[in-house]
C-alpha cells in the first residue's frame, strides 16, 4: 500500500505546506495539483504541475504517475474542469488511459468515479470555495483506493 500526500490551491502559502509536510512525514509520495504561485525548487518534495496563477515556467501542465499499477494523471485541471462540468477533464483522461486523475482548480473536494476513472480533488489548503474548511487529501492505493479528506484549521499553522 502506497500513501499519497496531495494538495492543492495554496496560493504562496508557505506556512500551510511547512504544516502539512510536518504532519504527513510519512507519505510515500507528495503531490501538488497546481496553484501554488511558487517556484518548483521550494516544492520540493512536492511532484507539482502548473496552475493557471503559476508563474514558474518549469512547471509541467501534467504529470503521469504510475503506482501500484494504477496510470495516474496529474493535472490542475483548467480549461477542462470547472465547477459546473467536468466533461473536458473526463474526456482527457480517457484519451491517455487514466485510471485515476488528481486535479485541482476548483477549489472543492471531490471524490468520484466516472465512466471507470476515478478522480480525486483534495480542495485548496488555503481556502475553499464551497465554504467548507481547506483541505487536502490522504490517498491509499494498493488493490483499491482509499481517500481521506483532511481539514486544515488555519489556527493550527498561523
């Protein structure tokens, strides 16, 4: 079983990184859907792909993860998801064999399968647009995939 560390939307909080780094020192891998208007070296362990606010051009716009078996498609997810459809984001997966998608943009966490992709949005650490708490996610991938949505209290990093 591998675990899965990922986040997305900070918005160049550093401090809410730091914090969930401290807390997950055990993750087997690190992943950044994106937006986080930070360099790639201060990502660092983080595997982050680019963001429609990111300014660092060495950010890749998606990644491909393979683990346990499973294709894994990094993305932040502008222009194919938004939060009224997610038809873009579906389709794109299907045309690179995707098992499971992390993407990010919209700000919410979202845990789903469709048409046989499952696709994961761990919300933003940094604010969440549906009004719930910030977020990100624990995901376990072994025979099956296990997802934990995580709130972050802000109290807890300031």
């Amino acid at each position: 079983m591998r675990k899965i560390v990922l986040v997305s939307d900070n918005h160049y909080n550093h401090s809410v990184l730091k914090y969930i780094l401290a807390k997950e020192n055990d993750g087997d891998l690190y992943v950044h859907c994106g937006d986080s208007e930070m360099e790639m070296k201060s990502l660092v362990p983080f595997l982050a792909v680019k963001g429609n606010n990111d300014y660092d051009f060495n950010l890749p716009p998606q990644r491909f993860l393979e683990v346990e078996g499973k294709r894994i498609m990094v993305i932040h997810g502008n222009p194919y998801v938004s939060t009224f459809t997610d038809r873009g984001l579906v389709d794109l997966a299907k045309k690179n064999s995707a098992d499971v998608v992390f993407f990010g943009h919209t700000h919410m966490f979202a845990n789903y399968e469709r048409e046989g992709i499952r696709f994961i949005n761990p919300g933003s650490c940094n604010y969440n647009r549906d009004g719930s708490m910030p977020s990100y996610a624990r995901v376990f991938i072994a025979e099956g995939i296990e997802v934990q949505r995580i709130n972050i209290d802000p109290k807890d990093y300031l």
